[in-house]
C-alpha cells in the first residue's frame, strides 16, 4: 500500500504521450461492435 493508503489508476495519455510514460495510467478497453449472433445462438 502507498503512504498515502490510495492509489488511483486515472491517467489519461495526452495526444502523443505513451501509456508508460505515466505513473499511474488508467486501463485501457478496447469496445468493438457485438458480433452477428448465429442462428439460435444464445443473447444477452
């Protein structure tokens, strides 16, 4: 644990910053469209 007894994973790479150059860089998700559902295919 950190001194404090927080640590908050929310740095955002600025337009040409690289993900390590931060201390503390927020996850990263990659959202793609939902693929076609096959015929009788289970659905959420």
């Amino acid at each position: 644990m950190c001194e404090s007894g927080r640590m908050d994973w929310v740095e955002v790479p600025a337009a040409g910053q690289q993900l390590r150059d931060l201390k503390l860089p927020a996850a990263m998700l990659d959202v793609r469209p939902a693929a076609a559902a096959a015929s009788g295919a289970h659905q959420h």
